[in-house]
C-alpha cells in the first residue's frame, strides 16, 4: 500500500511541474524563453543546499534531543527501578 501511495505521489508530482513549465512557457515571450528557464532553474537549485544542510542539522538535533531525554529518563527511573528487583 505504501509503494503504491508512493508511486501515485511522485506521478502527481511530475505532472504538476510539467503543468508548471508548459505554463510559464505559454506566457513568457520566445526571446526571453532561455532566460525565464534559467532563472527559475536558479530560483529552485540555489536554496536547496542550504536547506538540505538546514535539514540534516534539525535532524541530527533532534536526535540527540531524544537521546538525552531517554538518559535522561534513565537515570531518574534507575534508583527506583534497581530498588525494586532487589
């Protein structure tokens, strides 16, 4: 079931970005065509290095935060548990 909501996702998607190309190719002036490509090729690539960095580094936070908090957890239960297999 989630292979296949998966594939339908990915579908969708392409043909969404298709729609949006064959629309701002509709509208933008043959000479200027290249330049409109260009642009928002640019306009799309340019934020996704840093927002994969961003990403990795909440992930990465988030991580450690679950991490700590189970020690955490851990180390308050350990006293009593301990007590109680006794």
């Amino acid at each position: 079931m989630f292979v296949l909501m998966l594939l339908l996702y990915a579908s969708g998607a392409v043909l969404v970005f298709i729609d949006f190309l064959a629309l701002r190719q509709a509208v933008t002036p043959a000479p200027l065509l290249g330049r409109m490509t260009s642009t928002m090729r640019w306009l799309i690539l340019i934020p996704a290095g840093p927002g994969a960095l961003r990403a990795a580094g909440s992930a990465s936070m988030s991580a450690r935060a679950r991490r700590s908090r189970s020690l955490a957890a851990a180390r308050c239960c350990w006293p009593r548990w301990r007590g109680r297999c006794r």
